[in-house]
C-alpha cells in the first residue's frame, strides 16, 4: 500500500515526476516547448505560484504553491493528463507518458530567499533557440535545492549541459 500523500493549506512544496523508464523525453524541443505550454495553461488556470523550474531530459521538478481552496493533487493530475494527451495525440503515441507518481514534499520555510517566479518569456525563447543537439539538460532555477544550495539571487540561471563529444573513430 502506497504512502499517503502530506497534504496541508498555504504552503509551498517541492514536487518532482520522471517520465516513464526514464525516457529522455526532454531532448525534443517540441516536448519541452509543449510541456511549457501546459504547465502555463495551467498555472492560469488554477491560479498558484511557481518557483526554480527544473526541466531535465528524463523529468521536471519545481516548487508549487496552489492558490486558496486548491489541492496540490488536482493540479498535478490536470498538468499531467493534459500533458500526455497532447503529447500523444502530436506524436502518434498511446499509453502512459510519465513514470510513477510524482514526488513531493512540503517546504514549511517556503521557497529560497529572494526565489523569482518563472519568467515565462525568457524560458521559451530559450527552449525555442537553443539546438537539441547541443544539449544534454538545461535547468532553469532561481536557487532551487537542485543548484546544490546555491542560491542564485534574484536573476534566472540556465545551466546548460552539452552533450559528451563522441569517441575517436
């Protein structure tokens, strides 16, 4: 039986899911250009707000805090179903996009000191103008735990990662 899920009002939480077996889904700038479109349908939609955006090839991470009245489960499902939805209604694919559940944890202090809310325009035109094949991940953080605790301040990082040069021959 699966552990229940930690669930409390007006707070902020950190909340990671993977893609299903680890597919580096996220390589495909149309992956990752959609999965922005949703998560910002979302966002204005149900009205939380959002820090230290982390999109890796294989998942995505961030710290959430829902609006009044709204549970953090009900966002995570609309963002995950309609991501899916689309996704396999543009690619020809079926079944399941995402791994298992995904993961949170509440952040009793709130996000880090001086976190920015994403800024939508910078993290698409970024995702529009960089190559797939020069990157391995990019993240995009305002001093999010996966900066390994290096706070950021105020301005938007992206840590791009490019992809290993192949062997000789």
């Amino acid at each position: 039986m699966r552990q229940e899920r930690e669930l409390a009002e007006h707070v902020w939480y950190r909340v990671q899911t993977s893609v299903n077996i680890s597919e580096p889904l996220f390589r495909l700038p149309e992956a990752k250009a959609l999965f922005l479109g949703v998560l910002r349908e979302t966002e204005r939609r149900y009205g939380f707000d959002m820090r230290g955006l982390v999109i890796e090839e294989g998942s995505v991470s961030f710290s959430i805090k829902p609006g009044d009245g709204l549970k953090l489960p009900l966002i995570m499902q609309r963002l995950k179903q309609t991501f899916s939805a689309r996704f396999n209604a543009r690619t020809g694919r079926t079944g399941h996009v995402w791994g298992e559940r995904y993961w949170s944890e509440i952040l009793w202090g709130g996000p880090p000191e001086g976190a920015k809310a994403v800024d939508w325009a910078e993290a698409e035109a970024f995702v529009a103008a960089t190559p797939v094949e020069e990157i391995l991940t990019y993240k995009l953080s305002w001093g999010s735990p996966r900066t390994n605790g290096k706070a950021k301040g105020n301005r938007l990082s992206l840590e791009i990662t490019p992809k290993p040069a192949s062997p000789p021959g």
